[in-house]
C-alpha cells in the first residue's frame, strides 16, 4: 500500500539527488546562525576556498579545491532510535553525497554517565556502526536510497586517540561557567544527584573536540544539540583568540610552518555551522509526545529502534499514547502526540504535511496506528535486512572501520599537533 521505500520530502520536491545526472548545486541544506533563525538560507558553496592543507587559516602550497567537511556522530548507549535515524543519519546519508564526511561513533561519549556495562559497549559500538552502513553510509556498497556507493569515512571515536587529547587542550581553555549552563547538563546532573560525574559535565567539550580535530564546516544534528554546537563554535573562537593569530605566528621563525605544513597564523581552528533538519529535528517519545526519544529512556515503549522487528513495531505503536481529539492534525500545542504521530509518518512515507493532512487528517486513532506502522515497518525492512549481510559477512565492519580510522587520525592528528604547536608544546623528537 505505501508508495516508496525512501523518498525524503526534500527528494519529492526536488529533482533526486540519487540521480547523477541531476547537478549538485546549489545545495539545499540549511544553514544555522541563531537559536531563533529559521533554515532556509543555502550553505554558499560546498567548494570550499582554495586549500592544500586541512587548516583553516593562511595556506601552504600552490591551491587546490577543498571540498567542504561533514562530521557527525551518534553515541553507543543503546539502540539507534528514529529520532537518531532521521534527527541525524538520514541526513549524513544525504550530505555524503556533496560533503567530504566523516561519521562515527561516538563511543568515549557513551561513558560520561559513569558505571556503562563494557560488554554491553562493545556490542552496541559494532551494532550502531553497522547501522551507519545499513542505512547508506557504507563506502563500499550502494545502499538504500539507490545512490552510488558513498564516499563517507566511518570509524570509531576511541580509535583515534587525538579526540581525547584535544578535549584535554581545550578544558583548560573552557570556563567551568559556560558548561555549567548546559541545559542537557543541567538536566541530567539534576537526575543523577551527587553521583553525577565529571564526564558529564565535559562531555560538550569532547563534543567540541570531535568536530574541531577534522575543521568540519558543517555539523548535522537534532535539536537538542543545537546549544552545544553553541559552545563548540565558542570554544573554537577563544582558543583561536587565545592562541592564534599573530601570537601563533610568533612560535617560530619568521614564514615558517606549522606541524600540519601550513604557514603559522590565523584561525587554528574553522568554526562550524550547524544543520538542524527542519522535519525529524526532533522526534518526541512514543508514551510522551512533550519529551524527546531517547535511547536513555528506561521505558523501551518509548522509542521506535531502528532494529525493531514487525511485532514489536506493531505493539509499541498499538500502546502510544494518543489523545481524544476527533481527527488528526499537526501543530496543536494541546496535541503533541498527533504532530510527533503524523511527522513519523510523514518522514518514512517521504510524503509532504499536506500529503499527510489529505490523507490521514480525518482519521480515527484506531484507522492511522496501522497505516503508521506499515510505514515505519516498511521504511526500515530493507535497512534492517542491509545490516544483518553486513553482520554475517565476516571481517566486513572491521575492514571499513580501519580505513575510517586510517583517513580519520591522518586529518585529526594534523590539527591536534598544530594546536599543540600554538600552545606552546615542545615538538615530539622522532
Ligand atoms: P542518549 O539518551 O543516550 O543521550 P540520544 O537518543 O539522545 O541518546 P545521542 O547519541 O545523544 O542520542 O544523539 C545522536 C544524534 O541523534 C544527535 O545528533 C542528536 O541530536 C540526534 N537525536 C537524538 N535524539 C533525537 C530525537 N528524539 N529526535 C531527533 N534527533 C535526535
Ligand atoms: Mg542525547
């Protein structure tokens, strides 16, 4: 009964980026400025200036187009959730096509709340890469959506040690003032009392760390990240206030370059944008359309997981809470279960609102749960029968998470040495 099996709504307005024939530009993704702004402005270009290095600031060698860097990830505490897959993977899939893109899995973030189960880390790191994979961003094979193979560096965040030691760096650039004013952080230390650690607390920074090591321009992710894209922009601005410019320049001698073979000076680190999707930005839970999904939530009725199988789909959707308003509608403040409800059905039918409005808006609850779960079921089959060809084909992840790791450190360790060069560290003798 339901149409397609992916066509995002941007893909039905606009001719398909899976045709290669189609050009590239201009791009259509959003760009982010202010908390209030609303996304419509295009991102310039994805050609970047001129560069033959990976730095932001005065360049080395004769020029070369640079394309322009994505990077993003999700952290290994659990199940990837719908709101993980279209707050944030769907559109890495996207963006892969235009973006040099780097994604992983976050996996140092996955221990910030203290006492993490380490066999169950492991498991949910291979799981939530596989993911990644099934859902088109595995380098090697064409995936879901029909595009070519992709060209995206997935790895694994604890395999490239600069993102630990650039955390460490910019801590000591950080006021304890701006994290303390986290609202995530604010939010969970109040849930976790005394015991609450100091991971929590740091873990925007290492967020930070993550996207300044590979000068991402642009980083994509669900609203709830939105504040700490904020700050990295922040840290980002004082470091280079704090430790570039002509201060940087002074560190050697005159003309002379930097670890990474640029010439010292300017900005050490790009400040990114943020790409906040205007539809998937925030998909509420199943049992409380107020609160966001999460894979934190003790109540696994709560969530959608990308793996669920048929039933499971079915019996969750079966148990959401709804309300008693007669037909369905998006946008009633009184009614934040039908907009998370018809936005689910929304982004996995690839329909516009109105396609929804016209279809579903005068449903009962009892007609549109099972219209719902047939395309949420048939929105992620072919994602969940990708990922178990990824799981049984022996050494398969592994091999693409190393040429990740390989692609990832020779960018990350270039930009950790360069700001270890402004700061003042002594050059490693070889
Ligand atoms: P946790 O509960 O452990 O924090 P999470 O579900 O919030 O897990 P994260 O790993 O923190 O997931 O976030 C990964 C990405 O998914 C981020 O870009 C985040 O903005 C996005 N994201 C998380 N939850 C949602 C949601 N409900 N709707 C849209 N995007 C989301
Ligand atoms: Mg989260």
């Amino acid at each position: 009964m339901r149409r397609v099996v992916d066509a995002s709504p941007t893909a039905r307005r606009t001719p398909s980026r899976a045709d290669p024939t189609v050009p590239c530009s201009p791009p259509f993704y959003p760009h982010y400025i202010s908390p209030k702004q609303t996304l419509t402005a295009p991102i310039p270009s994805t050609k970047q200036a001129p560069a033959t290095t990976e730095q932001a600031g005065t360049e080395a060698k004769p020029k070369t187009e640079r394309r322009k860097r994505v990077l993003s990830g999700v952290q290994p505490t659990g199940s990837i959730h719908l709101g993980n897959y279209f707050g944030a993977i769907k559109n890495w899939v996207k963006m892969q096509e235009e973006f040099d893109a780097f994604y992983c899995v976050v996996d140092l973030h996955a221990i910030t709340a203290g006492g993490h189960d380490p066999k169950e880390l492991v498991k949910s790191t291979r799981s939530s890469a596989a993911i990644y994979l099934a859902a088109g961003l595995d380098p090697a094979r064409s995936n879901v959506l029909g595009l070519d193979p992709a060209r995206s560096n997935v790895f694994v965040q604890s395999h490239v040690s600069a993102h630990s030691e650039l955390c460490w760096l910019l801590n000591c650039a950080t006021p304890i003032g701006w994290l303390e004013k986290m609202i995530q952080f604010k939010e969970k230390a109040r849930k976790a009392g005394e015991d609450v650690s100091v991971g929590l607390l740091d873990y925007p920074v290492l967020m930070a760390s993550d996207i300044l090591l590979y000068n991402a321009d642009i980083v994509p992710v669900g609203e709830d990240q939105r504040q700490h894209l904020e700050l990295t922009r922040d840290i980002a601005g004082r470091v280079n206030n704090l430790y570039g410019g002509g201060k940087w320049k002074k560190m050697g001698p005159k003309g002379s370059r930097a670890p990474s073979g640029r010439f010292r000076g300017g900005e050490i680190l790009r400040v990114p944008d943020a790409y906040i999707p205007e539809a998937g930005a925030r998909v509420m839970s199943l049992t409380d359309g107020s609160a966001k999904m999460s894979k934190s939530n003790p109540a696994e009725g709560s969530r959608i997981n990308v793996l669920d199988s048929p039933d499971e789909i079915a019996k969750k959707i079966k148990r959401c809470k709804t309300d008693a308003f007669e037909g369905l509608e998006f946008g009633n403040p009184e009614r934040p279960e039908a907009t998370n409800l018809l936005t689910m059905y929304q982004l996995c039918t690839g329909m516009t609102k109105e396609e929804v409005l016209g279809e579903c808006g005068s449903m009962r609850w009892g007609d549109f749960k099972p219209a719902l779960t047939d395309a949420v079921i048939e929105h992620l089959t072919p994602i969940q029968a990708r990922y178990a060809e990824i799981v049984e084909e022996e050494g398969y992840l592994d091999g693409v998470l190393k040429k990740g790791a390989d692609a990832a450190n020779e960018v990350a360790e270039k930009t950790v040495a360069d700001v270890r060069d402004a700061m003042g560290f002594m050059e490693r003798i070889h």
